[in-house]
C-alpha cells in the first residue's frame, strides 16, 4: 500500500516516494501536559514508528519536531494528517505532516 496515496506526486513516478515513508511531523502550541503522549498515541495507534524525536520549550510554546517512519502504517498520509489535526484541535496546538522529502524541499537554502 502507498502511504503517499492521495498527495501529489504519491504515486511512486517521482521526488515525493524517493525518500521512501519517511514524515516530518511538527507541533506547536501553548505547553501542556500530555502532548507528546497524545501524539505518539495516535501514531502508535496507526503502527508509525517514531525515528527521531526533539522538543523543548519556546518561551510559552511548546515545540516539536518529529520523524516518523510510515512503512508499516494502517493509514496513508492524507488520514493521519487528519488524525494528528483533530488531535491538535483537542490538544488546542497545531500538527502539521508531511513527507521528509517535501519539508526538505520547502526548507532548503
């Protein structure tokens, strides 16, 4: 199955699936308890696998980037885009994913 099913490009004929099911997943928001737990809950509900993980604290915000591995998921990734944002709403923080090639291409100098 394509976890890159829905995005564009997510058909496996060019830039977006070379980099295989690696995501970029950020958070940002006011600081909170339980918010790490939240979203390693939804993808651990999902089978995504946690590759890297850094947080810390913005003056009042709570910030979070996250690499995750979407190999083995039960969903591609416009649903757990869906999924994380309705957890952000709950949570009153912004998620945002995306593949690690188009945060890459969006973040390069």
């Amino acid at each position: 199955m394509n976890r890159l099913k829905g995005l564009p490009g997510g058909n496996g004929n060019n830039n977006y699936d070379r980099g295989g099911d690696r995501i970029v997943i950020t958070v940002i928001g006011p600081d909170r308890v339980g918010i790490i737990a939240a979203v390693s809950a939804v993808l651990a509900e999902n089978n995504v696998n946690i590759l890297d993980i850094s947080q810390t604290i913005m003056q009042e915000f709570f910030v979070m980037v996250l690499v995750a591995d979407m190999e083995k998921a039960s969903v591609d990734l416009v649903n757990l885009k869906d999924l994380l944002h309705r957890k952000g709403e709950e949570l009153q923080v912004r998620i945002d994913a995306q593949h690690e090639d188009v945060f890459n291409y969006m973040h390069r100098i």
